[in-house]
C-alpha cells in the first residue's frame, strides 16, 4: 500500500475554505443583498439606455432590433444574481489581541493588519440601503498616508457598534 500525499488542505477558489482556513470570520450574509440593490441601481440605468438606444438609433439603421436590448439585460440580471454573493464570501474578518485583520479579494487578495495602537478614530457608517438591511459598516482610519483607511462592510449594526468600542477601548488603555 502506498501514501499519496495529502492533497493541499485549502481549494484556492474556494473563498469559504479560505476563509475557514485563515481563521476569519465571514461578513453578515446579508450583506449579498445590500450589494445586489447597489448593483441593480447601477446597472438596470444602463440596461435602460442600452434598450433606448436599440429602440431609437438600432431602427434607424435598420440593424437587429432587441439584440443590444436582450443582451444588456442578460448582462444586468446575470450580474444582479451571481457576482454579490461571490464578493461576500470573499470578505473576511478577524479581530484579535491588538489589532484587526481584513481580508478580502481572490483573485487579487487583500490581506490587511491594523494594530489598535495606530488607530486614530473610528467610523461606524450606514448606507440606506444598509440600514433597510440592518447592516453597517466598520471605517477605521490609521495614522500614516499610504492606505491610512480600512473598510469593513457587511457587519451587523451591532456587531459594528461592539468591535468600534472594543477598538476604542484598546486605544484608551495604550495611552491612559
């Protein structure tokens, strides 16, 4: 009998196995949600325009009417659905003795470590759309230029409130 080696433990596009893998906390999964009606506020205006352009300038021509029209709406509703629930099981979090960890990203992965002790304030921040969803995010601004803010969307309205006043917490103590 022989032994194969062990496969490698983590499926690189697996976000949820990376994520488990990194031991990070994964944003609200709502979240998916508030990025959807961000995204079809985005796009269903150009889904519009595209199908007034097929509709007024397509007939002039005499092209195929209802192709752009079929295909920007194909494009709309196939982005609406698939990609917010892949960029939210991208996201990951951690926050730990000293310092918050943000991950997020997979093909160009963010990896992102903020000791408290560079933290100058925090931002619990709420979107409407975010607010119809209960959700908020997490703004913590570090001292330095060079990415001196970091985002964490996809929290909880009171998850965000607890990490912002442990943060604040941890700060008080450096320098009490």
């Amino acid at each position: 009998m022989t032994d194969t080696p062990a496969a490698h433990p983590t499926d690189p596009f697996d976000p949820d196995a990376l994520n488990a893998a990194e031991g990070l906390d994964p944003v609200d999964p709502a979240y998916a949600q508030v990025l959807r009606v961000a995204t079809a506020l985005n796009l269903v205006p150009l889904a519009i325009g595209a199908s007034l352009f097929d509709a007024l300038l397509i007939r002039q021509i005499e092209g195929p009417y209802g192709l752009i029209t079929a295909l920007a709406w194909l494009i709309a509703i196939v982005t609406i659905i698939t990609f917010p629930s892949r960029r939210v099981s991208r996201w990951g979090y951690r926050i730990g003795a000293g310092q918050l960890r943000v991950a997020r990203g997979w093909l160009f992965r963010t990896d992102t470590i903020v000791p408290f002790v560079r933290v100058q304030h925090i931002d619990v921040g709420q979107g409407p759309v975010e607010r119809w969803f209960g959700l908020s995010h997490l703004v913590v601004h570090t001292s330095g230029t060079h990415n001196s803010t970091v985002t964490l969307p996809g929290l909880h309205s009171d998850l965000a409130a607890a990490m912002r006043e442990t943060i604040r917490r941890h700060i008080q103590t450096d320098f009490a």
